[in-house]
C-alpha cells in the first residue's frame, strides 16, 4: 500500500525476520546468479583499468538488488581503483564513505565488512589522512584471528599438509611485497637496495620451485 524510503528495506526486513532480496521477493538462485556475473564482469573490466563503464553497471545491478553486500563491496572497490589517480583521489568521497558506512552498519557478511574497512584505510591513506586511516585501522581483524591463520586446526592430514603448503606460499608472497615497499620508501644505498632485489628474487624462485607444484 505504500512505497517505504529504499534506505529502511534493511529495518524492515530485520523486523520479519528475513533479507531484503526475500522483502523483494527475488529468486535466491538466479539473483546469485545474476550478481555474480556483474560483479565479474565488472572486476575484470577494473582489472584493465577501465572505470567509469563498470561503476555504472553496478550502479543499475544495485537498483535491482539493493543493499546486497556483494555488490556495494564490488561498487566500494571500483570507486576505490577509480580515486587511485593522485589527481582524482577524493572525487569520490562521499560515496565511499557512505558506502562504508552502509556495510559496516547492517552487513553480516564479515568478509565484506574487513574488505570494506581495508578499502576505506587504503583510501584514507591515499589522499593523506593519516589519523582516519589509523582510526580504520584499529576495528581491523587481527592477524591472529583471521581465517587464514587458523582454518588448518580444522582440516587432517594431506588436506591440512596441502592448506599450510598454500599458506607459506603466500607468507612468503607477502614477504617478498614487504621487502619491495621497504626497498621503496627507505632511504638505503643503492648496495643495500640490490642486496634486497637478490633476495626477493630468491624467495621468487623458491616458491616457485619448491612450493608452488
């Protein structure tokens, strides 16, 4: 009988009991469906350093789909690239900000609640506020208590073999990424710099050898 504010489907939804695509009365199977493949779509364009043309469609996807966490996650990462330009980093404040705000307040999903305050710190920290992007940073997931540092107590034999060998393969990626920003930002002599260079490019090789099968 009335047309409620598109804001208050998450409140309304919440008082029944059940989410907003069932409020709407959408197919779980081919929403996912449909939503997947946008978001896809929409990455891999990101990915080419196209922007404008998948902002937009998951602008439309999220006119059919409102407040799907996937989604506006998908959408904060493309205004994200989108500001990465040292001249247009804060065109897109607002939006991000809001869109933040919005997962952060009502998504379960905790993936896209760390993604979505990863996203707003790496912004923060882009256009130069330093103290927000601390702010940010302080409601992050510690690293003892992520999923990654503790799913292999889980798993058996080969199975938990195999995960922790994925594992150090990306201990040692991150490794090799800290040693190229420290390599960046330190004020080191050009010595020190190769000796750096020659052992990123032996964690390189020894992953790719003996880790990666």
């Amino acid at each position: 009988m009335t047309c409620p504010d598109i804001a208050l489907l998450p409140q309304i939804a919440e008082l029944f009991g059940i989410t907003v695509d069932e409020l709407l009365g959408v197919n779980e199977k081919e929403k996912n469906r449909e939503i997947g493949r946008v978001i896809e779509e929409a990455e891999r364009e990101l990915n080419q350093g196209i922007n404008e043309e998948p902002i937009k469609k998951l602008r439309i996807a999220l006119m059919k789909y409102p407040n799907n966490d996937r989604l506006l996650c998908s959408l904060l990462y493309g205004l994200y690239a989108a500001s990465e330009d040292a001249d247009f980093c804060r065109v897109h404040d607002e939006e991000i900000f809001a869109i933040a705000a919005r997962i952060e307040e009502y998504s379960k999903d905790e993936y896209c609640r760390n993604e979505a305050r990863r996203l707003l710190f790496r912004h923060y920290c882009d256009t130069g506020r330093n103290k927000e992007a601390r702010h940010v940073a302080a409601g992050m997931a510690k690293i003892e208590a992520c999923f990654e540092r503790n799913y292999y107590w889980a798993l058996e034999g080969e199975e938990r073999l195999a995960y922790l060998k994925e594992r150090i393969a990306d201990d040692l990626r991150y490794l090799t990424w800290d040693i190229w920003a420290y390599e960046t930002h330190a004020d080191i002599g050009e010595e020190e710099k190769h000796a750096l260079e020659l052992l990123r490019e032996q964690i390189e090789m020894h992953i790719k050898e003996k880790i990666i099968v």
